[in-house]
C-alpha cells in the first residue's frame, strides 16, 4: 500500500489580494467599535461560565449546561 503524504500547505488557501489603500469609511470604523463591544462581552461570558464550572466542583454535566443556558437567556 503507498504512503499518503499530506502538508498543510495542501490545507492553505492564498490570501485574497487587498484592495489599495483608501480612506477608511464611518462604517469600518462603526463596525470596529461594534466587534470591539463584542469581544469583550463575550469574554465576559467565558469568564462566567468558567466561573460557574469552578464553583460546581468542575464538571460539565447536562444539569450545568442547562444552568449555563438560563443564566444566559
């Protein structure tokens, strides 16, 4: 039987050429300040579940999961 031999450069798509430079619109900078909020409210979030993990003895469990999703909801 052959080997199989796989890089990761087989894996790995090019990057997508980037368009010239140009003033940077309301809107990029808008929807930085948007992922920005986001990324720290879902930081947030993880530290709470990790939190909420901890405090029940660190196992996941159907019952913590449901926990979890009420806190949340």
């Amino acid at each position: 039987m052959p080997a199989v031999s796989t890089q990761l450069n087989d894996f790995i798509l090019p990057a997508a050429p980037r368009p010239a430079a140009t003033m940077p619109s309301p809107l990029s900078w808008l929807s930085r300040v948007t992922n920005a909020l986001a990324n720290v409210r879902t930081q947030q979030a993880e530290r709470e579940i990790a939190r909420l993990i901890e405090h029940r003895g660190g196992r996941f469990n159907d019952s913590l999961e449901r926990e979890i999703e009420r806190h949340f909801i």
